[in-house]
C-alpha cells in the first residue's frame, strides 16, 4: 500500500503553479501595454511629461477630496 500525499502539500503546489501562470500573464500584459504606448506618438518628450504630470496632479486631487 503507497502512503498518501498530504493535502496540504498538493493544495501548495497546485496553488504555486496557478499563481506563478497568473504572474507570468500581468507580466506579458505589462511588456504589451508598455510596446503599445511606445507607439503612441508624440510630439516631444516635454509634452509626455505634461501629460504624466496633469495625471499625477488630478490624482492627488482626488485623493485629498475622497479623504477630506
């Protein structure tokens, strides 16, 4: 007679590997999203960094405002 797996080791192991496939798949999101918006044109560097700015200056504006 074989002994059995414990069920905690084959609830880990099944566990890993479904969690290590979800991580590879943000991963190739990310590098997709990221060759996506290389693409984008723009006119120069200056008005990307407008942009990420007006982004991060309205995000903090929310935040204050769902805070206060």
């Amino acid at each position: 007679m074989t002994p059995m797996t414990r069920p905690d080791k084959a609830w880990s192991a099944g566990l890993a590997f479904w969690c290590t496939l979800w991580q590879q798949q943000i991963d190739q999101t990310m590098k997709i999203w990221a060759a996506w918006g290389a693409m984008v044109p723009r006119e120069s560097a200056r008005e990307l960094a407008a942009q990420a700015e007006a982004m991060k200056a309205s995000s903090a504006r929310r935040t204050s405002a769902s805070s206060a």
